[in-house]
C-alpha cells in the first residue's frame, strides 16, 4: 500500500474552507480567485425574506377566553 504523505483531515479542512468562501491563498504567484458570492450571504439572504414574509402574510389573531366568546355571540357580534 503506497503511503500518501497528505493529510486528509487537512484536506478536507482546506476544503470546507474554500467552500465557504475562507480558503487560505498559500500560493502568492497564483493569480487571485474569481470574487463570488460567499454562502453566507445567501443563507442570511433566506432567512430574511422568510422573516419579511411572515411577517406581513400572517394575519394579525388574538385569542380570547371561551366565556369572552360566548358574550360576543349572545350580542350578537359574532356571527
């Protein structure tokens, strides 16, 4: 079996971290990466518009007391 001098664990750790956008450039000689759009801006971008829509979608309940409702039916404001 033929040795591999490379680390997996840092493999994969240089590799979780290119994919979320904090890859380490080791290689000054290389020219600099296309400039994207990290991950993260696009999880915070979800989460906000889930917010936003929860927000004004939902109508607004209040709920009340069953002997409260009985009132209102007896007065006639629910029908």
């Amino acid at each position: 079996m033929p040795s591999n001098n490379k680390d997996p664990i840092k493999d994969l750790r240089d590799k979780l971290r290119a994919f979320f956008g904090f890859s380490d450039q080791k290689n000054k000689t290389a020219l600099p990466g296309k400039n994207r759009l990290s991950i993260w801006y696009l999880v915070l971008a979800i989460f906000f518009i889930s917010y936003l829509y929860q927000s004004m979608s939902l109508p607004k309940t209040e709920t009340i007391a069953y002997s409260q409702f009985k009132q209102y039916v007896d007065q006639g404001l629910v029908s």
